[in-house]
C-alpha cells in the first residue's frame, strides 16, 4: 500500500469519528489511526530505510485557535508527537500560536491529524459539560472549563502512555523497525536541529470538582487492547 493511502486511511477514519460523542469513541480512532501508520511502518521499515532522505522530513502544522497554547492542549503535544516518531515545537503563525510536529511526511501528518482531532474532542465534550453545569447552577458558571479539560488530558495521557509501550514493546521484536525510529530521529535533527523539552509544570488546579468530573469523563478511554478495525468501524458507527 502506497503511503498516499495509508494518510486516506488515516484521514478517513478520524473524519468517521469526527461526530463521536465520548472519550472513548475518540480514543478508539485515535488508537487505530496510530495502528495503522505503525503497521505500514514496521512492514516497509527495510525499504523506509533505504530510501529515506532528509528531504523526506517536513514540518506540519496542527492550528491551536489560540493566542497562547494552553497547558493542557501543550502537554498533549509531546505524547502524541513520542507515538508518532516526531518532534514538536511550538511556533508563532499569523499570530497564533502553532503546534507543529517535525518528521517523515505520513508520521507528521498524522501526528497533527490525531492532535487536532483529539482537541476538537475535548472542546466539543467541554462544550457539552459548561452546558450541563450552567442548567444547574446558571448562566455565570463556566470559569472551571480549564481544570474539567486538564481532567480528560491526564485520562488521554494514560491511554497514550500504552500505546507508546505497546509499540515499543512490539518494536523491540524488529531489529529493522528499532533503526528505523533511530534513523528518523538522526534526520530530523540534521534538518531542523535538536529539539529540547522541559519537564512539564505540575497542574494548577482552581476548582478541583471540575477536574475530578474531567477525570470520570475520561476514564472510559482506558483501552488496553489494539483495536481492529471491523470493530472501530462498528463502535464509531
């Protein structure tokens, strides 16, 4: 399969899913999409690796709609950016502040695709849970949008967390798949120099209720198994 289809597979899924309507519909696709670039990855690393110039890595941007990226869509960057075999900086465009992800062009696309989609996820269950808490307490209450959003980011993270081991746990049975990552890796920094990251801030919590009703929201992402995709389709229909 040409890598063309593989981003049309990738693309088309998350566009299925676009509708979901909770976490785990969400977690479902974005567990899949990363199957799929994993699976192509690993079954063309020899000729991946033969061919691969560093003209082959590019830099892909996945828009933010802010002034100032937030600290829980910043911290969902670098994971997504670990699965994918990228690097990710943030950049200034227009304005707005940017996540953009480094890397050989199907990995960039996407890691910024699942970025993106996992975002409009997040804003569109918050949407859904400032609605339901102003019916209850009225139109003034909302200022705890933040603190739920952090909540359902620490859940997304624990279900990217095994993702990432799973991977490196079935990368390690492939000698060709490891130097693969290695030697992407060692191209994206001759291209685009060494990327440096800091140890995320610890999260500052203003309304820890909202926080914890983030965390419930988001606990039915934990997938412990891949999903094929009869059943993503299944589940996502």
């Amino acid at each position: 399969m040409t890598d063309e289809k593989i981003l049309e597979r990738v693309q088309r899924l998350l566009a299925m899913a676009g509708d979901v309507s909770s976490p785990h519909e969400a977690a479902i696709a974005a567990r899949r999409a990363e199957s799929i670039m994993r699976e192509h990855n690993l079954s063309e690393a020899d000729v991946i690796l033969k061919e691969m110039t560093c003209d082959d890595i590019v830099e892909l941007d996945a828009e933010t709609g802010y002034t100032t990226i937030p600290p829980w869509m910043r911290r969902l960057a670098g994971p997504i950016s670990m699965l994918m075999d990228c690097e990710v900086r943030a950049y200034v465009s227009h304005r707005r502040k940017t996540i953009t992800y480094l890397g050989q062009k199907e990995d960039a696309q996407a890691a910024a695709w699942i970025f993106s989609y996992l975002v409009e996820c997040i804003q569109r269950l918050s949407k859904k849970y400032r609605t339901k808490q102003r019916k209850l307490f009225g139109a003034g209450h909302g200022t705890n949008m933040d603190d739920y959003r952090k909540g359902i980011v620490q859940e997304v993270l624990f279900t990217i967390g095994q993702m990432i081991e799973e991977k490196t746990r079935q990368l390690a049975e492939h000698t060709s798949g490891t130097a693969l990552v290695i030697r992407k890796k060692d191209l994206i920094e001759n291209k685009f120099g060494e990327t440096t990251y800091r140890k995320p801030d610890k999260w500052e919590i203003k309304d820890s209720g909202a926080f914890l009703d983030g965390i419930n929201d988001g606990k039915t992402i934990r997938i412990n198994q891949a999903i094929g995709a009869d059943e993503a389709k299944e589940r996502l229909n």
